[in-house]
C-alpha cells in the first residue's frame, strides 16, 4: 500500500494542438476543458490539495489555474510543444522535480469524466502493489485483428452475433494513468503492459469521451450543456 503523500495527481495541457487550436481554453459550456477539469479535482475528498498540480506552460493556462486556486508546476516550452518525437522523461519534466514518489495523471480532454470515478483510481492506485495503473473500458463485440481473422472468443457457434455472450474484451479509456516518477527517467511510462505489471482500473465507458477532434469537441458541449442544464 502507497503512502497518499507520495502520490501527486497532475493534469497536463498546452495549447499547440493542431487538430482543435487552443482546445484547452477555447469556450465550452460557459467554461474550458481546461478549467472544468481544474475545478473538478478540486472537489475531491479523497486526495489532498497540496497533491493537485497542473503542468503548464502558455500563460493562457497559468492564468485559468490561478484563478481556480491550484499548484502550477510551469513545464518548459519543449515539452508543451511536444510532438511526439520526443522521450517521456521530456515532455513529463515534472518526474524529478516534483517531492513525490508516485504520480496519477488525468485528462483534461474529457469533460464527462466524474470526480468520484478519480477518487476511486486514486484509493485502487494506493492500494495496489503494482507501480502502474491504467483506465480501461469493457466491450462486448467483435474484434478481427490485421490478417482480419476474428479474434473474438466465446462466440455462438451457430453463426449469430449475439454479443451478450461474447467475452468481455477491454479497451483503453485515454483518461486515467499512473505510475512511479523514477520510471518515466528511465524512459518507462506505467511500466510493462505485456509482463502484466500494470493494474487495469474498469470505469464507465459513457465517461470516456475524448475530444481529439472539432465534430467531438461540438458534441460534447451540445451534451455537456443538457448535463448541466
């Protein structure tokens, strides 16, 4: 069992996203991605508030986040314009810089995503003897892999897709990660998924809608507004 001291949870953005420029702090629902995602570790009472960090760099996002009243760490313009050339241990700077052990990071790509369902990752990842701990979703359906030979087990025989009786495969949720910071130095995020050193965390799929896109982030706040509303 994790010491809840040595565990931060950050959020991390930027804003150079190519696909939907200025995501984070574009207008959603009366509000940002970005400021409802701050907000919304606020409101948790299961992690400390000297734990939640954000890591920042545009001063766009430093101004959000002072304004909700939460730690900054000021990540460098490198990693913010990160591109994916780069290692972890670049654009997570914050691995040896930051007084803790172990880090829990969130999306902020995902506005649906619950407070409690954070709460609930950050107590299984205190609780957990693995370093790593990664979001996932269950789906019953039909999956063929690159030679398009069905993958799927457990299926009826007689030919009838009847997904009740599929077997449970799991997808990643793209929201929830955790690992130990000394790893991300070494290069490794949450450790091996193949060795089985990472411990899968089932959440709702309905909470898992992630914005990559402008026809997403329009249907999202279409949503987001009727939630809220």
């Amino acid at each position: 069992m994790k010491n809840i001291n040595d565990v931060c949870v950050i959020i991390q953005a930027r804003l150079s996203s190519e696909r939907i420029p200025n995501k984070m702090t574009k207008s959603f629902g009366d509000s940002s991605l970005f400021e409802i995602a701050c907000k919304k570790l606020l409101e948790s009472n299961v992690i400390p508030k000297d734990n939640i960090y954000v890591s920042v760099h545009e001063k766009e996002l430093v101004d959000i986040a002072n304004k909700c009243d939460i730690n900054i760490f000021k990540r460098s313009k490198e990693s913010a314009i990160f591109d994916g050339d780069g290692s972890v241990s670049m654009m997570y700077d914050w691995w040896d810089k930051l007084p803790f052990k172990y880090v829990v990071l969130v999306s902020a790509c995902l506005p649906f995503l619950k407070i409690e369902t954070v709460d609930d990752f950050f107590k299984g990842y205190l609780d957990t003897n693995k370093n790593g701990m990664f979001a996932v979703f269950g789906k019953n359906t039909y999956y063929w892999n690159s030679n398009k030979k069905l993958i799927t087990t457990k299926f009826e025989e007689s030919g009838n897709m009847n997904t009740k009786i599929v077997e449970t495969t799991y997808e990643a949720a793209h929201c929830l990660y955790a690992g130990k910071m000394e790893f991300i130095g070494d290069g490794i995020w949450m450790g091996d998924f193949t060795n089985n050193e990472i411990e899968l965390f089932t959440i709702d799929e309905k909470e898992c809608f992630d914005i990559d896109y402008k026809w997403q982030f329009e249907m999202a706040e279409i949503l987001y507004k009727k939630q809220i509303g």
